[in-house]
C-alpha cells in the first residue's frame, strides 16, 4: 500500500469518534450490557417465609407445600400456584398470602379436626353399615367437601334400599381446640315400592299374564317377606330377558322387548315400570334335521336325542337344551372339539321355522391352567377337585358348566364365576374361576309342629366348611313329645383328596310308640361310612353300624307278640347304597329320574342276623310344554323291600317295616298293614311295596307366596308278619288319595295334607289331616 493511502486512514481514524453525537466524552463512558428485552417487573429475593396462624400443623409443613421457597426470586405466578398447592391439601378453611419486603407472610386458619361422626334418625339402617359407607372418620380433617361427598353416598345407599325419598342433612357441632362433631341428621322416609307394571305392545298374553313372567311386582300387603315389589334398575334388565325367554319358549321366534322404563312419582314413593314388547308372529317347528361334519359321526346315531317334532311350537328353551344335549353326548363319544349350532329358518308366510342342528368340529383349543381367586378361607384343593377336567385337558364347554355347577352346589359361596381368557398359545385357553365366599357355620335353634313327632326343638351347631377344608361337622339335638335325638357327625367329601367321601356318625335316639305299639324304643351307636362315585350319575355309599337297641316301658295290656320284644339287643350290621341320579336338581327336581337299591346284612357278630332290601325310584315328568307353565311337574315313585332273617334268628319289630303316614298318606303312621286285632297294635311286616302318582301345580295366588298345590294318589300294601290267631295280616293293597299344599315360607318348610283312605280293611287306622312344619331361627 502506498504511503500516502496510509496515513489517510490513520487520520480518518482519529477523527471519527470526535464526529459522533457526544463526542470525545461518549468515548468515555462505560456502556451498558446488552439486553434482549426489557425487565417483566421489579426483581427481588425471598429472604423468608413465615406462618402465622397454625396450631397443629408445623410451619416446616405448610412451607413444603409451597412451591416458593426462600432463596428463591420472587414470582408473583409461583405465589399463586403455592396459594392453590395450600388448599388442596385440604388441611386449611382459608389461606392468604401477602408479600413484605423479602418477607412472604402465610395467613391460614386450620380446618377443625372431626372429633366424632354420629348418625341420628335411622333405624332402617344401622350406625355400623353407615359408617362402612361414609368416608369421614374421627380425628380426621374436617372439610365441606367430604361431608357434602358423604351426604351422597348415604343417599345413594338409601336408594338402593329403595327409599328414594330420604333426605340427609350435615351438621357442625363446635368444640373447643378447633375440634367439631359432625352429625348426619336423616330422615329415611319410605320405600319406593313398584306402585304399577304395565307393558305395552302385547296382544297374544295379557297384562296380568306378563306380571307373573318379570320378577319386578307391584305393591301387595302379602310381600312384606319380600322385595320383589321394591325398585332395582338391576332387575329391569334381568326382567327383559325373562320376557324375551318367555316369549321364544311359546313359538315367538322374533320376540324382541325394546324398553324397558322406570318413572318415579312426583311424591318420589313409588314408580311406574313400562315393558315395551314386540311379539312379532308365532312359529311352529317344520323340518327337523341334524347335519355332521365329523368325520366318524353319523348324524342319525344321536338323531334321538332331538326331542322336538314337526307342529310342535317353537320353543327357544327346547332348542338350547337338545344343542346342549347333542354336543355333550358326541363329547362322550370321544369328540372333544364340538361345537353345535342351531340353524333357523323362518317361513314368515306359513309361520313355520325348519329347524337344522350342525355338528361341527371347534378349534382345538387345551386348557394351559386353572386359576382361582376369591377364596380366602376355602382351600384351593377344596376347589379344584369340584373341576371336571384339568391342565392340560380339551377345552370342554359342557364340562366347564358343569364343573361351575358342582363348586356352587358345595354351598361354600355365595356367588361363583368361571371365564377363560387367552393363553400363552393360540391353542391355549387360562380358566378364570371367581368365588365370592360366604358364612359356612350355623347355630341354630328350632321348635315346631308334626304328625309323626308332635311338638318339638332343637338346637345345633355345624360348620359345612372346616378351616376350609371342605369337611362338614355338626352335632344336632331334638326334643320332641314322641321323639328325641341327638347326632354328632363328620364327614370328609374327598378323604385323602380322594373319590372318596368319608364320615362318622354317633347318634342316641329314643322313640315313644306307645299309640302304635304299646312300647317305647331307645337305640344308640355309631356308624362309619366311606362313599365313591363311578361316574356324574352313579354313586355308592357302604356303611357299618353298631347299634344297642332296647324294647322298654311296655304296656301291660301290649299285644304278647310286642312282649315278646323286650330286652336289649346288639345290631352289627354292614349295608351299601347304589344311587343313579338323572334328576335336573336335587333341591327342586322337575325332569328327570332318580333310582336307589339298598341292601343292608346284619349278622357279623350281634344279637340279630337278617338280610334286609329295599329298591326305590322317581321319576318327574314336566308338563311345561303342555300347560306352559313349569311349576306342572308330575311325579311317580314307587318303592319295594324286603326283610329275611338268617341263621334261625328271629326277627325284631325295630327291623320290620311299617306301613302309613308319609309312605301311604290318609292312613296313620303304621296305620295299615299286619295288626293284633285284640290290642291293635301294629306289627310290622317283613315285604312292603308303595306306589305313589303326584302332580304338583301352581295355586291362582302371587308366587312369591311360595305356595304350591298337590294332589295325589298313594297306593301300598304291607305283609308277611308274625303268625297267630289274633294277627290280620292281608296283603291287599290300600289306597289313599288327596290333595296338599306346600308353603316355603320364611320359617321353614311347611306341608298340609288332606286325604281319604279310598281303600282300606276294617282293622286300618286312617288319618285324614296331616300337617308337617319345621324352622330354625
């Protein structure tokens, strides 16, 4: 660069701060740091942060709630946010937060601490179910938030008692120290029972016809056992359903209940429940046919099973029931993957529906585990023994239902549940089984009335479920004018978690005869049984039984074959029971059979030596299909036995049977049957036969009543007793007939019966009233 250019530059150089606004001086002074924006508001440190107010709770306590903190710059939106962070945590009725200098000053007031909760006004529901209900607790924190949240919970439980119109109001008692009883005051107001049931769209079946089908019922004096006539949104649904099956089990194939609808009344006492029902046509049952597409399976071998014909009326019962039937019977036949499906075909224009079941082959699916959940007493075992298939096992609907079946008919639980969910495979299914347990012991106390024993108490205790293992114990007394009894008894369902049912029996009885026989009876002993089933139907019990029994307090005018009787004797006998069971339900059986052949052998050491048999059967036929209503149930059962002695041994009255009273009703108990013409007193016989046709039916009264009529006809004959001149003893057959009601009512069981003896002899003593009635409570 030339030297001219350079010493130009220096010089403009020099010049140029001079030329600027300010001049040389603005040269000088410092400048200040930059800045992107300017400040939001005047900065400051928080020196500290103090509490005033607080009398249970530290100041240490209250500052960890804030998110200010000393040290920190003060924040105006973090001020807010510890302000809003204090009253959440629900210890303080107010909070103010103020700023001094470095100083943040926190006024509180405490919220007062709950000193006790007290419930005045109910009496429907008691202090202990409220207080499970309501989340406020002594020495807890008082808010209005929990009050006003337990307000609605004690309402809502009301509700669902039913009582709609309760009301509910919380109040504050001041104490001293900060401290506040709170006291719900209620008044429970009565319950909204069901004023009306009214259905709308129904043409084939009229209101009151409907009203017996739902479980909802109107209001009645005669449900004061009952709630079947009180509100529950629950049952609404349950009841739609209960129409729609009514509906399809009568031929109405496209049956659908649109609504169903509750409306309380403005005085919130009662509502009024509206079913909306589309019937759609009725269909009768054309072709019936049954599709395999199983390899090995020819439809017409289980083409029996389908119980339904051509013209019958539909009915969806039937139809679930035969696919049922159908698929567990080609799972015995070694099918394990079966699905059967029902095809309908509807003929609207002849009103017909053809009928196809499908036997299909379902996916291989296997059961990868059980798991149980719920039980927190009962044993796992005590469970999974019920289960008819296990890990490992082809995934067995039928079975599954039935395991579910056997595990509540245990009596343990009060709710139980089998679901499956997916496995670890495609081909892997997990049984999901949920038990809700329920109380097993009892303690009961009893008294009552009955023809055979006269008036009579117990007492017992009993518990069905021993430390959860499954073992049912319980020891029994009665008293009663012509009977007395006590038994201690165990018995082990599964001994050794076996097929095996084991049990012990010790038992003292002591029976007054004297308006039979002119004598009195004492017996005492144990037994030991030991049961296994062969299958789900046939089960065999053995049992052996040593038993003194002693002839006493006989009349001076007893019949001499009766005198003959006195004394002590030993019985040492074994016997076995063989049960075949096909009954639906063993409580309430309304199709199906049972049938029972016991044979018992005295001999093996004792005083006396017989062999003693006796067969007897039931079967019950529903005429559901024929009168439409399944409380038409018949039955007819008949029975045989026989007594033989051995050994040149004579037998004894206590062995023989007798005939009359619930065996042959309208004839006495031993009313009928061999007697000394002279004493009259009844004898016994060594063969017996009975035979009985029932048909039980509803009575024209609510059902809910529990009522059920009866009516009968018994026929029995009973003969080959002692031999002598005075001794009648006519093998003719007798015969009873009449008519009954029994009542489950809330006390017990109770029967009623009268009857006429149609066909009897002379010598016979007949009873026309018999009345039977039992309780605990």
């Amino acid at each position: 660069m030339p030297l001219s250019l350079r010493v130009l530059l220096l010089a403009s150089a020099c010049l140029l701060p001079s030329l600027l606004p300010g001049g040389a001086e603005a040269q000088q002074r410092p400048r200040p740091p930059a800045r992107t924006a300017p400040p939001a508001a005047p900065t400051g440190v928080v020196q500290s942060i103090e509490v005033h107010g607080n009398q249970r709770i530290e100041a240490d306590t209250v500052r960890s709630y804030m998110l200010l903190q000393p040290g920190d710059p003060y924040d105006a939106d973090r001020l807010d946010r510890s302000l809003k962070s204090l009253y959440a945590t629900g210890l303080f009725r107010d909070v103010q937060l103020r700023r001094e200098g470095g100083r943040v000053i926190v006024d509180v007031v405490e919220n007062p601490i709950v000193n006790r909760v007290a419930f005045e006004g109910n009496r429907k529901i008691s202090d202990d179910v409220l207080r499970g209900e309501v989340q406020m607790r002594s020495r807890a924190v008082f808010t209005t938030q929990a009050a006003t949240a337990d307000r609605q919970r004690i309402l809502e439980l009301y509700a669902r008692r039913g009582r709609f119109a309760a009301s509910v109001e919380p109040k504050i008692i001041q104490l001293d120290q900060n401290r506040v009883d709170v006291v719900y005051e209620i008044q429970e107001g009565d319950v909204a029972l069901i004023a009306r049931v009214n259905f709308v769209g129904n043409r084939s079946y009229s209101d009151s016809r409907l009203r017996e089908v739902v479980a909802t019922k109107e209001q009645a004096w005669y449900r004061i056992f009952s709630s079947s006539d009180q509100f529950d949104p629950e049952r609404l649904s349950f009841d739609r359903e209960l129409l729609r099956r009514f509906y399809l089990r009568n031929g109405y194939a496209d049956v659908q209940v649109t609504n169903a609808t509750a409306e309380l009344a403005p005085d919130r006492t009662g509502f009024f429940v509206t079913y909306s029902i589309d019937e759609g046509p009725r269909y009768r049952i054309g072709k019936v046919d049954v599709v395999s597409n199983l390899r090995n399976l020819d439809a017409d071998s289980v083409r029996g099973l389908v119980d339904v014909s051509e013209g019958d009326w539909y009915d969806g019962d039937t139809v679930e029931r035969v696919a049922q039937a159908l698929q567990d019977a080609v799972n015995l036949r070694g099918f394990p993957f079966v699905d059967v499906q029902p095809r309908i075909q509807r003929n609207r224009e002849e009103r017909r529906v053809d009928l196809t079941f499908e036997i299909n082959e379902a996916p291989r699916v296997y059961v990868e585990r059980i798991e149980i959940n719920g039980n927190t007493r009962t044993q796992d075992r005590v469970i999974r023994r019920e289960f008819r298939l296990a890990e490992g096992d082809a995934f067995n609907a039928a079975q599954i239902r039935r395991s579910r079946q056997r595990i509540r008919d245990l009596g343990y639980f009060s709710d139980v549940q089998v679901s499956s969910s997916p496995g670890s495979a495609p081909d892997r299914a997990v049984l999901n089984t949920q038990v809700v347990e329920r109380a097993t012991g009892e303690v009961s106390l009893g008294g009552g009335y009955s023809t055979d024993a006269g008036l009579l108490a117990d007492v017992g205790l009993r518990e069905r479920n021993l430390l959860g293992t499954g073992i049912d114990a319980r020891i029994n007394g009665t008293l009663a004018q012509r009977r007395s009894q006590l038994d201690i008894s165990v018995t082990d369902p599964a001994f050794l978690d076996r097929n095996l049912a084991a049990g012990a029996d010790l038992f003292y009885i002591q029976r007054n005869l004297l308006t039979i026989a002119n004598y009195r009876e004492r017996r005492a002993g144990f037994a030991l049984r030991v049961g296994y089933a062969f299958n789900e139907r046939l089960r065999q019990t053995w049992a052996y039984t040593l038993s003194n029994r002693e002839i006493f307090d006989i009349s001076a005018n007893a019949s001499r074959f009766v005198q003959e009787q006195r004394g002590t004797t030993l019985l040492s006998q074994i016997g076995q029971t063989l049960t075949f069971d096909m009954r639906d339900s063993i409580i309430d059986p309304r199709r199906g059979a049972v049938l029972r052949l016991g044979t018992d052998f005295a001999g093996l050491g004792g005083d006396v030596a017989y062999l003693r048999a006796r067969l007897d059967g039931t079967y019950f036929i529903p005429l559901e299909s024929l009168l439409g209503d399944p409380e038409y149930v018949v039955s007819v059962s008949g029975s045989v036995g026989y007594l033989e002695t051995l050994f040149n041994k004579q037998d004894r009255i206590v062995d023989r049977f007798f005939l009359g009273g619930e065996n042959l009703r309208g004839f006495r108990i031993a009313g009928a049957g061999p007697r000394d013409i002279d004493t009259r007193d009844s004898l016994g016989g060594r063969f017996l036969w009975t035979q009985s046709t029932e048909i039980r039916y509803p009575l024209p009264l609510p059902a809910e009543l529990g009522l059920i009529g009866r009516a009968f006809v018994d026929i029995g004959s009973l003969s080959q007793s002692v031999k002598g001149p005075e001794v009648r003893d006519d093998a003719s057959p007798r015969v009873g007939a009449g008519v009954g009601v029994s009542w489950r009512s809330p006390f017990g069981l109770i029967n009623i019966d009268l009857a006429q003896a149609v066909v009897k002899k002379s010598y016979d003593e007949t009873q026309v009233f018999r009345f039977g009635f039992g309780t605990r409570f």
